[in-house]
C-alpha cells in the first residue's frame, strides 16, 4: 500500500495531484470544478424536498460565486449548484493572450514560481476560497474551512458539458445518494 502513495509531507501521506500533465489551466476552456467543505461539513445548509435551502454562510457563498465574471473580466459562469457541503460549477475560461508575462520582474509560471500562475483556474478557485472563508470568518463562523484541494475536469465536448449540467441540476435531487452526503454514512 505504501507503494502507492507518494512520500509523506509533514507526516501525512499525500495523493498525488490529479492536474493534466501538460495542460496550462490558464488556456481558454470549459472546466468543471467540485470545491468541498473541510471534512465535508454542512455549512451551506441541506437541501430538502429536492431542492437547496441555503444558510447564511451558503448565500455568501453563492454571492462570491456570481462575482467571479464581474472581477475576473477573462471568465464566465455556466450551471453550477450549492450543495450542503460542496459547490460544483462549470467555469469559462477566455483568455486570448495566455502568454507567460513576469510582474515586477518575477516569471508567473507555476514551474518556476510556487505562486498560482495569474488567471488559471487554479488562481480563480483559490480567491473564491479565499475571499469566502474571509467573510465567513469575520461574520458567521471563525472555524470555517475549505479542503485544500478542488476537483476539476477539463470539458471536451457538447456531449461532455450537456452530462455535466444535468449532474449538476440533478444534484439536489440526488442528494440522499451522494457521495459528498456524510450522514448516509453510518445509516
């Protein structure tokens, strides 16, 4: 089993990262993203009769979200769901000059900088976060957090986009079955 994971990071072993070799995530695309919760925790609220009943921390959530293509002029939304303890979303990305560009001096590839690299999905994802657990902190909750790593897909075609929106408007509805839905764990 040890085999299989790579080398311990601060005594705990990690997953290797699941990124696409070669992709620069700051390409123009279609990407889906999952952003969950720390350990899953309910703190968007729950969904009931099928559909989602959002919290306090839940609204501030949805309102970072719709943000995102008023910021970030290179980026679009198409469907997305709070879900009780996760987001899923397809994010747009349209940057016509992906070019490598240094500021102040410094290169922004991630290859060489550990910084995320500016308008990648990464960077986009990371100041939702970001600015989410800010608010929340401040306003709801001190102990709120996110996993530090998001799940994303690359969307390669219509027929890859049309499954993806139906997961996602299906969600709720399917929320009893989900593997993100940590109460029908111990049932």
């Amino acid at each position: 089993m040890e085999g299989f994971l790579t080398p311990k990071f601060k005594n705990k072993y990690r997953i290797p990262l699941t990124r696409l070799p070669n992709w620069d995530y700051s390409w123009p695309g279609w990407y889906f993203v999952t952003i969950c919760t720390e350990e899953r925790e309910c703190f968007f609220r729950d969904v009931i009769n099928g559909k989602m009943k959002l919290s306090e921390i839940g609204e501030i959530v949805k309102e970072e979200w719709l943000k995102t293509p008023k910021i970030r002029k290179n980026v679009k939304l198409d469907e997305w769901i709070i879900m009780p303890n996760h987001l899923h979303g397809v994010i747009i990305i349209n940057n016509p000059t992906a070019v490598e560009t240094p500021r102040r001096g410094v290169s922004t590839d991630v290859r060489i900088n550990k910084k995320w690299k500016p308008n990648s999905l990464g960077s986009i994802i990371n100041q939702i976060k970001s600015i989410c657990t800010r608010r929340i902190r401040l306003t709801i909750y001190r102990e709120f957090a996110w996993q530090s790593r998001f799940y994303d897909h690359i969307v390669r075609d219509e027929k890859d986009l049309n499954r993806i929106r139906k997961y996602i408007i299906e969600n709720p509805c399917n929320w009893e079955k989900d593997r993100n839905n940590f109460e029908n764990l111990y049932m």
